[in-house]
C-alpha cells in the first residue's frame, strides 16, 4: 500500500503537507527520525500513516499483523485520536488509567490476538507486567513518541517514565522510531536523542520551523484588572469568531467572570477544579458551537483542536516561552489570519515567581513529604490531604509545594495514589535525582530563566517572532 493511497482513501487528503511526505518515506525505510512542526501541522499523519502501511505488509501464516505504539502523555488526546481514527474505520485503541479494569482486561485480550493496528498508551503503562506480557505477543514495528520534549529533564513538561524510552525500545524489540513535538530549543533537541538512546547521526532531523504566518503576536501593557478587562472586552466586540482567554489562577479567572457576566458578554469558563463531567460537557460545546468566547486555565488545551479560533488572548504571563508557544498555537489552525495577545501587568510577575518556588521543593522537603505518607499513611485516609498540608505548611494555605512532590512521587512511581485503603501508599524509595540539592537548584535556576525569557520577550522592540524563532535555536524569519 502507498502512502499517498493511505493519505487519501482514510484520511481525505488529496496531497502531503510540508515535510509530512518526506518523513513517511524515512520511517518506511526502517529510519528513525525526530520530528518538530508547529502544533496543528499534522504531526500525528507522520506515524498514522506509516503504520497503516505497516499493518497492510503481508506476515506469515498464524503470526498477527504489526503493531505500531504510539506513546503520548496526554490522556484526553489519546481518546479524542482514536476516536477520529475509528471514525475513519482505522482498528486502533488506547489503554490509560480511565478505563475501568474489566474495559482494560478486554483490550488486552485483543491486542493479544492480533487485533488494532495502533495502540495508544502513556509511558508510565510500562510499569505494569500485565501490559509487557500482552505487548511481548505482538511484534512492534513502529514507536512513536508523541509530544517527544517530555523526555528531556531541560523540557518544559518534564515526564520521568520518558528517560526509560531507550529501555522500552529495547523490550519492543528496537523497532523504528519517531520522536515529534511542536517545540524543542537545539538543548532538548540533543537530549531527546540521547534519552532515545541514538548517537545523533542515528536520528535524522525534520525541522518545519514554528513560524505561523497568519497569527499576529502582539503585547498590550496593562496596570490592573481595570485595564485588563476593558482589553478583553475591546477584543471581543471587534471579534466574534471563537476564542480563549488564559488565566494563571483559578480566582482571578472567576473575578474576570463575574465582571464580564455584569457586562452581559456571553462566555464560558473552565478549569481543573470543574468536575470532570462538567468540563467534558463545556469542551465539547465550544468544539461543536460556534464563536464561543472561553476563560480558561492552561488545563484547556489538551484535546483542543479547533481550527477557527480567531484569538487566543493572555491574561496574566505565562511561566514559559515553550507554553506559550503552545498556548498560542491553538489559533487559526485554519490558516486565516488570528491575533494572539499578551496582556502585560508586571505585578503578574509575583504570581509566576511564586509558582516557581512552589514547583520547585528542597530536598528537605521531599524528604518530609515522603516520611509522612510512610508512616502516617492512615491519618493520610482518615483525615485527607489537607492534614498533610497542615501538618507541612502550618499557616500558608497557599503554598502549592505538597501538590508538586505528591505529582513528582507519582511520575517516578514512588507512590501509588490509588492505593486509598488501610495499606501504605509508598511502594518504591525516592530516586536520587530528587535527593540532589545541586539538581534541585539548577531546575529552579532554569525555571526562573524561562520566566526572564519571558519579560525579554514582552520588552522586545523587534519582531516578536523573531525573538520566538531565536529562542528556539532557528533562523529569523525576517530579513
């Protein structure tokens, strides 16, 4: 089967976008490649297509078809891929932590006799010996890596099970490979190669640049909610096409509501604290209803693809250049023009510097945290988390660091939070990585950076996406 077939008779499209062409030829070859297109350039076409063509390979008598794993951080775009994919009759299917066990058990007895042909899992899937006995049936030809930057501890989304990859690849078989994402500096790019296991010459690069030639960037400096307001408002008159408005705190996105209720402009709100069927329901209204004006946190995004959104508005500054980029990059997928606006406030800045703090815990800390959910695991049960809190923070019911090491524990499968019975939650020690001050301070040193970067970009008297490509190691796009 060719590609060309594939790309037309699943996917409706009559040619390859961009470098997509290119990077299909390389994976069909048994190349290995890293992959960066700017969000919304069909990335994913880059290894759905391959493994169809895969799948459609003649295998001898009783040996089921290849299987090509796709291996994706994101739990809601696992189900919103599949589902578009068996929309269009492709066998596929994801297994996460949403699924009920009996659900779980059933796929895995598919997979194991010869059934989808993509399979959709995060990393952390690895660490359960059901999901490596039924993988070991199947014989592997491609993995891909899906949002590639989580594998680098230099990356702005940092994922522990993604530095195991070179391992899982070698369990898989050392099938082919393809690492994409939307954005990587030259440093995450030379990591991820390295977390990969590959020499550089191994790995070969298909850059499309991040340059998006119909979004406008522009930054409004503000002083005050006031101010702030009146620019969202200003905005939203002007267009009445789709649109999202990102909040750094879930309070101040509320105060923005009911200023913007008493103003009588239409709008809807989501955030992570909704109850998950709520935010469901809210996402698919603004998927599915047209010129929906939203304020969101940047837990709106994942699963987010729209393509006529017309403006993609920042209220407060965002702690990184790379969420930013990505943030900004849910606008005019369609490729008509769309604005992308950053509202400055320089008291912002306190919010941002205290998150860094909050994201980045001492040793000690860790340490602390980590003594208490061993030993005192059942007042844990009994008098929930917030006993935690006052037992580690006392009076600063703001500090948010309890929330980052109980997340960390879990990325590096220290703990297992599902465990809410009698027993103990801890089921690994704390890796060393977590126990070394010098690392400790080096990730904070570089968070803080990435929020200086920040404010050199909203100070910028140049092109903004000038400023964007240099950041990102690639050549000015203007003259």
């Amino acid at each position: 089967m060719q590609a060309q077939t594939v790309l037309q008779e699943v996917f409706g499209h009559a040619s390859f976008r961009g470098q997509q062409g290119a990077v299909i030829e390389h994976v069909m070859e048994g190349k290995h490649a890293l992959v960066i297109m700017p969000t919304g350039m069909g990335k994913s076409l880059c290894y759905q297509v391959p493994a169809l063509m895969m799948a459609a390979e003649p295998v001898s008598t009783g040996n089921p078809p290849p299987l090509a794993l796709v291996l994706s951080p994101l739990i809601a775009l696992m189900k919103d891929q599949v589902d578009a994919l068996q929309a269009r009759g492709v066998s596929c299917t994801f297994i996460n932590s949403s699924l009920m066990r009996q659900q779980r058990e059933a796929r895995y007895a598919s997979i194991g006799t010869g059934e989808y042909q993509l399979l959709y899992v995060t990393p952390e899937r690895f660490r359960k010996p059901e999901f490596l006995e039924v993988i070991a049936r199947r014989d592997v030809k491609l993995l891909a890596v899906d949002e590639a930057h989580c594998i680098s501890e230099w990356g702005h989304d940092f994922r522990p099970d993604y530095t195991r990859i070179d391992e899982f690849r070698q369990l898989l078989g050392s099938p082919t490979v393809i690492a994409l994402t939307a954005t990587a500096t030259l440093e995450v790019q030379q990591d991820i190669v390295a977390q990969l296991g590959f020499e550089p010459d191994q790995v070969k690069l298909f850059h499309e640049g991040i340059d998006r030639p119909n979004l406008q960037l522009s930054v409004e400096e503000v002083w005050g909610t006031d101010e702030k307001l009146a620019q969202i408002v200003r905005l939203r008159k002007a267009q009445s096409g789709s649109a999202i408005v990102y909040f750094t705190l879930i309070k101040t996105l509320m105060e923005f509501s009911d200023r913007l209720d008493e103003l009588q402009v239409p709008h809807l709100v989501y955030h992570g604290q909704l109850e998950r069927g709520q935010r469901k329901l809210l996402q698919e209204r603004f998927m599915n209803e047209p010129g929906h004006l939203v304020l969101a946190t940047n837990a709106f995004g994942m699963g987010i693809d729209k393509e006529d959104i017309r403006f993609v508005i920042h209220a407060d500054v965002p702690g990184s250049m790379e969420s930013y980029y990505q943030e900004i990059g849910r606008a005019g997928r369609d490729g008509l023009p769309s604005e992308c606006v950053l509202l400055y406030d320089q008291a912002d800045l306190a919010t941002q510097m205290e998150f860094v703090q909050w994201s980045n815990p001492d040793r000690e800390f860790y340490e602390r945290v980590y003594d208490l959910l061993k030993h005192d695991w059942e007042q844990v049960v009994a008098f929930g988390i917030e006993w935690l809190h006052e037992k580690l923070h006392f009076k600063q019911k703001h500090d948010h660091r309890l929330e980052t090491v109980l997340s960390m524990l879990e990325r590096y499968g220290v703990i297992d939070r599902s465990l809410l019975s009698k027993e103990c939650a801890v089921i690994d020690e704390l890796p060393a990585r977590l126990l070394d001050e010098s690392y400790l301070e080096r990730k904070r040193l570089r968070d803080q950076q990435k929020l200086y970067t920040l404010v050199e970009y909203v100070k910028c008297n140049g092109d903004r996406k000038d400023f964007i490509q240099e950041y990102f190691g690639l050549p000015a796009t203007t003259a």
